[in-house]
C-alpha cells in the first residue's frame, strides 16, 4: 500500500507538470534581489486546496497578511514548505536546463520563454493564481519568509 501512495505522490509532483507553474509566478515577477527565493512559497501555497478555494483572485490592493492571517491556509504551511523544497529545486533545474528561465548575478530570476511546454489542464486555477502572486510579495525576500513564519533559510 506504501509503495501505491509512493508512486500517487511522484505522479502528482512530476516536474514536467508543476514548471509551469512557477514560470507563471516569474512572468509577471518584476527581477529583484534574490527573488529565486521566494520560488519556495509558489507550490505551498497553489497546490494547497484551502488557498484555491479562499483566494480566487489576488490584486495590487491584496496584502500577504491577507494570507498569512488565514489560518486554513496557513495550517501545516512549514510542512509543506519543506515538502515542496525539493520539488522547488528541481523544476528551477528543469525550467533553467530548457531554457525557460535565467537565473542573473544577484539571484533573480527572468523567464525567457512561457510557451513551450503542455499545461495540465487540472492546474489552470493554480497556474492562473500563482501568475498573480506577484502582487503581494512586494516586501523583500527575508521579510516575506518572517511574514509566513520561517526563519531558517
């Protein structure tokens, strides 16, 4: 049974179906210091079936405190968190191999192409909300890991 959730969650974390969604947070991310950090977040919180049924669209007038005062949200975010970690890292690595994404001297990151690769289908809303994410992270990046609680980077 193990082995049967084991290969659920690898079929559900595959790279080649998660990218997308973080070349669509970097789309409309403008560069700026050491924002591959903020990478780590996008997944947490889009695959997190409490933050798609809450936040349905974000805009420039949404605060991050609008997140992370939400406690459905924010429950077992640091679990996630760190589960996402990984997965984070390599779909960086896959996006930046394809060509997808530079990573700049100062730790930011450009998306140089968006339109290679297939979207599922049952990803849009994450797709569409983590493209919108930028909006609220406008604090820097050490003080956007204080807002959700994480202190080690």
């Amino acid at each position: 049974m193990s082995k049967l959730i084991e290969n659920i969650s690898t079929l559900q974390s595959n790279i080649f179906i998660l990218t997308p969604i973080l070349i669509s947070f970097y789309r409309n991310l403008q560069p700026k210091d050491k924002n591959i950090l903020l990478a780590y977040f996008v997944f947490p919180l889009v695959l997190n079936s409490d933050f798609l049924n809450t936040i349905t669209t974000v805009s420039r007038a949404s605060r991050l405190s609008r997140i992370t005062n939400n406690k459905e949200i924010m429950a077992g975010f640091e679990e996630r968190f760190e589960y996402f970690k990984d997965i984070t890292n390599r779909c960086l690595q896959y996006a930046l191999e394809c060509g997808y994404i530079k990573i700049n001297d100062d730790l930011s990151v450009t998306v140089l192409t968006d339109n290679n690769f297939q979207i599922d289908c049952r990803l849009s809303k994450s797709i569409n909300l983590a493209s919108q994410l930028h909006k609220i992270f406008t604090r820097n990046v050490i003080n956007t890991y204080y807002a959700f609680g994480i202190y080690k980077l």
